[in-house]
C-alpha cells in the first residue's frame, strides 16, 4: 500500500500504536464494523443506480475513502459472490435480496397505497390467500371487513393481523426463510389443498408478460403458483420497479384472467404487455407528496 493511501484512508488513520490502544482487539472489531457496514451501503447504492454498475472512483467519492479501501471492500464481496468485478469497477451479480428492515424503508408511500386499494375488494365473510411480503403486509394493515379468514405464510401479516378482532389467522406450515421471513414447503402446500379462496393476493418480485411471477427459491415459487389456483381472483401487489425486469430463475404463471395493482410511476410499455396477456391492472396514486415532506422533516437538524 502507498504512503498517499495511509494518509487518507479512514480505516488505516483510526488504528492507534498497541502501546497506545491498550486494546487493539477492540480497534479491530470496530474496524471491522465500520467496513461491513460500509460494504452492505455498496450493494444498496449499486441497487439505486440504472446500470447496476460503478466505479471504484464514484464509490471512493461517495463514502469517503481511498480506492485501496474500496479494492478491499469490493475483494470481499466478490469473495462472497455478491458482485462482480469490472474494469475499473464492480455490478452486481444479479438482483440482490435486501432484508426485510431493508425493504420496509423502501416505497412505503407506495406500498401504502396499493395495500389500502387491494383490501378495499375484500367483503365481509371472505376467505383470503396472503402471499408474504411487504406489500402484502400493507394489505393486511388495511384489512377491515368484518369476520374474514386469512390464510398466510408472511411472518410480517400474522403480526399485523394479530391486532385484527373480526380477523381469523392461518398460519401456513413449513420452513421459514429468515430474510424475507416467508414460510414455504410441503407442508404449506398440503394446507392449501383443502383452501378454495375467494382472493389470494399474491407478492412479486419481479412481474413479467411471459413468465409470470418471479420468487426468489423454487418453493416460494411453487407455493405462488398454488395460492393462484386454489383463489376465484387472483390479485398481484406490486411497485414499479417490479414491472420493468426477467432477471429471475423460478417464475410462478398468471392465469388467465388477473388483476395487477401498482402506482402510477410504472412503466406504460410494460403494463401494455402485461394487459395484453389478460391482466387488469389497477393503477394508485401515492400519497408521495405527504411522504417527500416526512423526508425533509427528518433530514433536518
């Protein structure tokens, strides 16, 4: 390493002499902290950016640090498989999973809006199929007609639903997933068999014209798929940025005829493609104008 990187590095600048410290193993785990921390606010910023690609410079800039703290980060992820390495920079291996605190920070107007107008179709004495997921979590939130029975398999609807009096909860068996806290398997499937719903409200990560509904694992996938043929309607929930990738392997196929809820930002070319395939869709607008205000506020000192 250069005399120039150990001058600015933050990393390097923080360590202090063992005589001094008393207690490198502290300075250490601190260090190290800081750089996964960092190196999770990569893989964020490389998910916000259209090309899903940077430089080693433009990631420098941004958090402040030496291009040798950047090699190192970005040799760590690589070791991890969660990016790849570019001339000069780094993309992303594929589409990456956030968590779930992650996700629950991420088009909430939006979310808000389309859960509120998916729940608004649900009767009273229906029977409803709850796919897990954020979005859907806000269906839950919004569910308020009277005496209702909710089939789920999302660990954030059954606590949302837990307050709920005129609600009645199944929880779906299987495995749980602990970063989307979904639960899928055997054991789910098997329950739904005795199910005929009259919604199933179904989350996605991706939506696409040909495939259907994308999953990140082939039993999620496989648990869609039966949530959509054990339901009368079937209604998918899902933001924008849902509408517009095929950058998945497990796909779950729409039926027929099916309804898809989305705001009012999703692209016009493939909500056309998606209508043409026997999808209604049904179009929300966020309350972005109150959520863009909450920001300002908060970004305040």
């Amino acid at each position: 390493m250069s005399e120039e990187d150990q001058l600015v590095d933050p990393e390097i600048s923080e360590s202090v002499p063992a005589d001094e410290s008393g207690d490198d193993e502290l300075v250490a785990r601190r260090r190290d902290v800081k750089g996964a921390k960092r190196r999770e606010q990569i893989l964020q910023l490389l998910q916000t950016v259209e090309s899903s690609a940077l430089s080693v410079e433009e990631i420098a800039e941004r958090f402040g640090v030496s291009f040798a703290t950047v090699r190192r980060d970005l040799s760590r992820l690589h070791q991890d498989r969660r990016i790849t390495r570019t001339y000069g920079g780094v993309a992303l291996t594929g589409p990456a999973e956030l968590s779930i605190h992650q996700r629950h920070l991420e088009f909430t107007a939006e979310k808000d809006a389309i859960g509120r107008h998916a729940a608004d179709l649900v009767a009273d004495g229906a029977v409803v199929i709850l796919d897990a997921g954020t979005t859907t979590e806000f269906v839950a939130r919004h569910l308020d007609a009277d005496d209702i029975t909710v089939f789920t398999n999302g660990i954030g609807a059954v606590n949302v639903l837990l307050g709920k009096e005129n609600v009645s909860v199944v929880v779906l068996g299987g495995r749980l997933r602990s970063v989307n806290q979904t639960i899928s398997g055997p054991e789910a499937e098997h329950m739904l068999h005795s199910v005929v719903a009259d919604y199933a409200f179904i989350g996605a990560d991706a939506v696409h014209p040909q495939y259907g509904v994308a999953s990140r694992t082939l039993e999620q996938s496989r648990l869609k798929t039966l949530m959509m043929q054990r339901a009368r309607q079937i209604v998918v929930v899902a933001d924008r940025r849902k509408v517009s990738t095929d950058q998945f392997n497990y796909w779950s196929p729409t039926p027929p005829r099916w309804r898809l809820i989305t705001d009012d930002d999703a692209e016009t070319v493939a909500l056309d493609e998606l209508r043409n395939t026997g999808a209604q869709i049904d179009v929300v607008q966020p309350l972005r104008a109150l959520s863009e205000l909450t920001n300002v506020k908060g970004n305040q000192p």
